[in-house]
C-alpha cells in the first residue's frame, strides 16, 4: 500500500521546474489545492491487488509492423519555417551556453 | 435551388440529391456557410474557416461531376475537423494559445483519405485545449454551447464537431477521442459519434494527446452516416506504427439489424450511484426493446470499473506530459520570455500560454513520472490497465456486445464543473474503459430527457468488430428513430 502524502507548495514548484512551467503566485494555491485532491484520488489504485500482473503499456500489444530501413524524407527544411525563430533555414534560439 | 435544407439530410441524401443533379456541392456548402453565419457567434462550433477554400472545393466537385470524374462517395459533402487535425491550408491549434497561428507543413493521413473521397473540408472545430477536458470549456479561443440548450455545455473535448453535426453546419465530422471526446459529446447533442478501435485509424497529422489511447472517429446524423465516414477513413497506414493491417470491412453493406440470438452484457457496474434516473430509465426501455426482438440479456461484471478514472488520468496524464514536451517556444507558435536564457524561454513560453486545465495535467503527469512516484503511479496504473483489458476479455466471450449510458447525466450547465476538475473527470466513467481496453464503442440518440436534452446510449464491442457495433446500433435506431432536432435559436446572441 501506498500512503498518500500531501501535496504541498513545495512539491509544486519542484514539478513546475521539471515541466519547464513558469507560475504566477496567484496560479499556486489553487494549482496546489487541485493537484492533491486529484493525487489524493488516484491513490485508490493502491488498493488493487497487482501482484504478477505484467504492466499494459499499449492497448495493442501484437508487435508493430516494422518498414525498411530506408531513408525516407516525410518532411523537408520548410517545416522550420513555422518557427518564429526561422532564419535562413535556421532556427534562432538564444544563447545555451554562457 | 436556393436555400438547400440541409439540416435534416444525411450524406447518403445528399450523396443521391448530388447524383442526381438535384442539387450542386455549392449549393450544399453555401447552405452549410449561411447556418455558420448565422449560428457560430452564438455556438462557437467553429475556429477556423475560409468560406472561399470551401467553395473553392466544392466548385471542384461539380466539375469532376459534370465531367464524370467523381472521386468517391463523399464527392462533394462537407465535413468539419476538429482542430487537433492537421489540414493543408488550414491553421492547428487545438485550442490552444501556445500554436496560435500555426500552419502545418504536413496533413493527417485521415484528411488525405478525405480528400481522396472528394469531401469539402469546411472547417477547423472548436475543442478543449489539446483535448483536455469534457465540456470544451478549456479552449482559449471561445465558448461553445450546445444548440438545444444554449446555457448547456456541448460535451467534449470534441464538442465543436458534434455542434457542427447537430445544428447542421456540416454533414458529418471528425473528432479524436481519448477517454470518451466523441461518444461523450454525441450524446450530449444528440448525434452519432464513434471511438475506433485502436490501430483502426492511422494517427499520423494527429496532435497527440495520449498516444496509447487517441484515435479518430465519425460525428454523424445516423448510423449509416457514421459507418460510411468510418469506412472512408479506416485503414492500416505505413506512417503510424500502431495502426493495425486488419481488413476493413465495408460497414455500410454488411448492415444487419437483426439482433435475434445475440447477447448483450449490461454491466452491473454501471448502473450504480451518480447515474440520472431519466438516463437509467430510457437505456432500461431501448434495451428492453432489443430483448423483444430477440436479443438475450446477460448481467456481467467488470470488477474494475471503480478504478476507471484513476487509471485514466495516471495514464492520459503522464503520456500527455511526455507529448507536450515539444511546445516550448522553438519550433510552433509564439515564444514569451523574461530574460535571455533558453530555460527562460521555455518556461514562459509554457507558463503564459499553456491554459490552466493543460497545466494542471502536464503537471500530475510529470509528477506520476517523477521519481519516487514512478512505480507507485505510473507503472501500477499500467497494471490495473492490464486487468481492465481481463475484464473486457473475459465478458467479451460471453456478449456480442456491452450496452450502457454514454454518460451518467445529459448535458450539465456551463460552468458547472469547470472549478472541480474531479467532478469533470467523473462525467467519463462509462467511456473511458474502452479506450484503456482498446476496444469499439458508438454512442446514439435515444431520446430526450424532461428537460428536452438529447440521451445517448453507449455500444461497445471487442477490438475491431466495428461491424457488429454498427448492426447493434442500426438495430436501435430503427426501434426508436430520433427525428428531433435542437431548437431554433430565437434571438441571437441570447444567453
């Protein structure tokens, strides 16, 4: 069984910072609020018997079809263009590393 | 012929009319762009159109007709898109802020087959944001209303397709359905949606949600409808792996409507608590109809059930975190920053332009994903998801097919729900195990509650028995035929 913690701030932000989320302050309390009691929910799951039971990772598990290993071009440079940051068939990005 | 009345025409009518020089495809589009004109301000059903791309095709259309090249049997008829489907031509935004303006360089191999067919692309639909959401109040372009209730919501999240469909702004539609986004808002607007099985139609142009449980699927005025859309989009597909080499039948003509001999399992899970009495009692007498002409009733159990939506939203969740990685300011949409560095760029770019409910899951799931959380979320979900697909399994050797409400209420007032996302989740309960299986269901009309607002009836079966689904269906259909239509609105823009 899986004790439920509280979801608190702390939590929150360690989450926003691994989904690249900025907040504003007043997003938090609710954001914080909601997170728990859905995590609160889904805790139930702990109450199902899993033991030997293999995990789904697909609603169909025969094996894919497979295609040859051939290069073939699905989209060409011009798909960049959609960027606001194309330039001369690159994309602009500010600096990575200092 | 001005003035087509194409509100109450099936693409099998038009497809005849068009046959038969009773009517030109622009006739049909301009009708279908005069009931937009009039009706999109008040029912958001619609984000995108270019009235002129849409005549454009439909003059097309009369040509190849008059010249005897006609492409298909959709030659000619106008179908919507829900916006998380990318088109040539068209802007995707799935109703969000972060792809405002984005025009893919590519489209879905389900528009290819379209406009294989000849079909006139009308339009882009209105949904909740990347598909998140049961009302398409999470859309951040407009509010969408359901035509026989205006204070109701439409359903979702493809509730701009089913709009479209019900107050005749198209012929027939495509939505995406994850966890119940087309059958939910069918029933809800009193038209035909259907949820594929997995692999039945390719995925590839599709903005991914859930990958593991997204397909694509009909919005239609009938059964028949629904079926020859699902037959002109089905189909294995080199770009996406999951899709599966299975023969499509031709669902049209192999419609049979007897029921006589067959088993239907009502699952003693669904008719519990939180279902409406009204909706309880209209299934009750459509399945009691079945049973007259000779279908057997089997009570079954699907133990599980009560860990649904638990399961649902580890799983959509977590995927989702993972399939929203890539909107981060770099390749679509705008960007927003407060500094020079890329984390800045990234974290505003998702921080101002990702809407609350998208934030709300991309969080849970990187939560779920997290370590320390993994196993104790992620990976038993995935496990409970195994057991759902026993008990659909083990009740499938049993049935033909597992009838049950589409949703536990007809539609809910706007608003209601959009505070308590739980509340929100809930509504899913009887869609979201056939998505977690893989397997098939449709939902239709049978009826209206007190209030006037449309009941839907959910038909599932196993993993590519389409065909039984549709005879089920059609069977149903003629036993309580759904002639009525949403009112008129009387004054526009009222509330």
């Amino acid at each position: 069984m899986v004790m439920f913690m509280a979801f608190a701030e702390s939590d929150l932000l360690k989450v926003a910072k691994l989904a690249r989320i900025t907040l504003k302050d007043e997003e938090m309390p609710r954001l914080v609020l909601d997170l728990d009691r859905i995590i609160a929910f889904v805790t139930k799951l702990s109450e199902v018997d899993v033991t030997h039971v293999e995990p789904m990772s697909h609603a169909r598990e025969q094996a894919l079809f497979m295609r040859e290993d051939e290069y073939s071009s699905v989209l060409g440079r011009d798909c960049l263009r959609e960027s606001v940051g194309y330039e001369d068939g690159l994309i602009r990005v500010p600096k990575i590393i200092d | 012929m001005a003035g087509y009345e194409i509100q109450k025409k099936t693409i099998r009518v038009i497809a005849r009319d068009l046959e038969e020089r009773a009517v030109t495809s622009v006739q049909v589009v301009e009708s279908c762009l005069n009931e937009i004109e009039k009706r999109n301000g008040v029912l958001g059903a619609f984000l995108w159109l270019d009235k002129n791309i849409a005549l454009e095709q439909a003059h097309l259309s009369d040509q190849r007709r008059k010249n005897g090249t006609t492409l298909g049997f959709l030659d000619g008829i106008p179908i919507a898109l829900k916006d998380m489907i990318l088109c040539e031509g068209y802007p995707a935004t799935a109703a969000s802020k972060i792809l405002e303006g984005y025009m893919p360089p590519y489209e879905a191999t389900v528009v290819k087959k379209l406009r294989r067919q000849g079909a006139v692309l009308i339009g882009k639909t209105n949904q909740d944001e990347f598909a998140m959401g049961s009302s398409t109040e999470s859309s951040a372009y407009t509010a969408c209303r359901n035509p026989w209730n205006l204070l109701r919501t439409p359903g979702g999240s493809s509730g701009g397709s089913a709009v479209a469909v019900s107050a005749g702004m198209c012929v027939g539609s495509l939505g995406t359905d994850t966890g119940g986004s087309i059958r939910q808002p069918a029933s809800y607007c009193g038209v035909v949606g259907v949820k594929p099985s997995y692999g039945r139609v390719s995925r590839f142009g599709i903005i991914a949600f859930a990958s593991s449980l997204d397909q694509v699927g009909p919005f239609a005025k009938n059964v028949e409808d629904a079926a020859i859309l699902l037959n002109s989009i089905a189909g294995v597909d080199e770009k996406d792996a999951t899709s599966i080499n299975e023969p499509v039948p031709n669902y049209t003509r192999h419609i049979k409507a007897d029921v006589k001999g067959k088993k239907i399992g009502l699952p003693n899970e669904y008719f519990l608590q939180g279902l409406s009495d009204e909706v309880r009692n209209r299934i009750v007498c459509a399945i009691d109809l079945l049973r007259e002409h000779g279908a057997e009733i089997v009570e079954i159990d699907l133990p599980h059930t009560q860990y649904a939506v638990a399961t649902y939203y580890v799983i959509a969740t977590a995927e989702a975190s993972s399939n929203l990685c890539r909107y981060d300011g770099i390749r679509f949409g705008p960007r927003r920053s407060d500094g020079h560095d890329l984390l800045s760029l990234y974290e505003h770019t998702r921080g101002e332009l990702f809407g609350p409910e998208v934030k709300r899951r991309i969080m849970l799931g990187t939560y779920m994903l997290s370590a320390g959380y993994y196993d104790a979320y992620y990976l038993r979900a995935q496990k409970v998801r195994r057991l759902f697909a026993e008990d659909f399994k083990k009740a499938f050797l049993n049935v033909d097919v597992i009838v049950s409400p589409t949703a536990p209420t007809t539609a809910f007032p706007l608003g209601e729900k959009v505070d308590d996302p739980l509340a929100m989740y809930l509504n899913d309960i009887y869609t979201i195990s056939a998505n977690l299986a893989g397997i098939c269901g449709i939902s239709l009309p049978v009826g209206c509650d007190s209030l006037g607002l449309p009941i839907g009836m959910q038909i599932m079966a196993d993993a590519f028995n389409e065909q039984t689904l549709f005879n089920f269906a059609t069977a149903v259909e003629q036993e309580i035929p759904f002639n009525a239509h949403p009112p008129e609105i009387k004054e526009p823009g009222a509330r």
